[in-house]
C-alpha cells in the first residue's frame, strides 16, 4: 500500500477526509495553526498545510481509482511528468504527522535544493532537512512529490550533515534522479 495524493475542490479537505474515512480509505490531512483576525480579534485556526491536496493510502487498482475519484469534491489523483500517479513515502508522512502533534509552528515554504542535515537534539531531534536561507533560522523539510516543502523554526537546535551510504554529504539533489 502507498500514499497516494488527492487533489480537492477548494475548501473541500475536510468533507473529503470524511467521505473516504466512510468508505474505509485511510486518509491524511496535514494542518497548520495560523492566525487569523475576526471581530473578536485575533483567533487561532486551524488550516489545511497544502490546500487542496490531500494523502490516502491504498493499493490502487482499477475500482480503487474509480471509488477515489467519484468522490464528492476530489478532482483527480495528481500524476507526475510522465503520467505516473504521486507516491509520497511513508517516511514523509511519519515527519508530516510528527511536525504536525509536536505542538511546534510550522508552515509550507518554498521547495529549496540543498544539503540535508539532522536534527540532533531536542523536540525536533532525528528530523531531517534544509537549512533555510535568511533568519530566522529555518528547517525546511521537502515533501518532494508536491515540490514543496515545510518550515519549523530551529533557532540554535545542533544539526550535523546527512551522508548516504557510501559516505557521501545526501543532497536534495540526489533524490530527485
């Protein structure tokens, strides 16, 4: 089984994680705490990370793809160049969830090509990413089938370099080919 990535009617995330939890699909929706201003003032809301997009896993075959599809406020599965369906890894939703029930502010960025490197210690310890050009200081962890990426603050959080198993520095670029 593998994650798969739906593409949403807008403001319709929600509904449709409901719609495919009714049907039995395990699904995912990323959120982000922003804030927002109402006539009470300043309010906390919770908002899809990557409006419009959304993750389910399942084994697609024929009848998956058509019970994915017909449902209420899905548009289609996204494909990349080649016309292949986009499978994100499991390990990107593992640190998607993680990010997400850490309790830390996070938000989507930019897709940024660079040299990966670990969080070493504290709450965001094993969490691997960019570091961020400008300041703050920002971890920017690819979710590289959207081509985008998100940004946790890491302040003076100890990161070291990430090397693949032939002892070489990983780059984002080594995993894009």
């Amino acid at each position: 089984m593998k994650w798969y990535v739906l593409y949403s009617r807008p403001h319709h995330e929600r509904a449709v994680v409901e719609r495919l939890l009714n049907k039995a699909f395990e699904s995912y929706l990323p959120l982000a705490t922003v804030w927002r201003q109402s006539k009470g003032g300043l309010r906390k809301a919770l908002t899809p990370l990557f409006p419009r997009h959304l993750f389910v896993l399942c084994r697609l075959e024929m009848y998956t793809h058509l019970e994915l599809i017909t449902t209420p406020g899905v548009v289609r599965l996204l494909e990349d160049g080649p016309g292949r369906f986009l499978v994100v890894p499991d390990e990107e939703i593992h640190t998607l969830r993680g990010l997400c029930e850490a309790g830390i502010s996070f938000e989507r960025a930019p897709y940024q090509l660079g040299e990966f490197v670990e969080v070493v210690h504290g709450r965001l310890a094993g969490v691997t990413g960019v570091i961020g050009k400008g300041r703050p200081r920002k971890l920017l962890v690819p979710i590289h089938a959207l081509r985008q990426s998100v940004a946790v603050p890491i302040g003076r959080a100890r990161v070291i370099p990430v090397k693949d198993a032939q002892g070489r520095l990983r780059t984002s670029h080594s995993l894009e080919g």
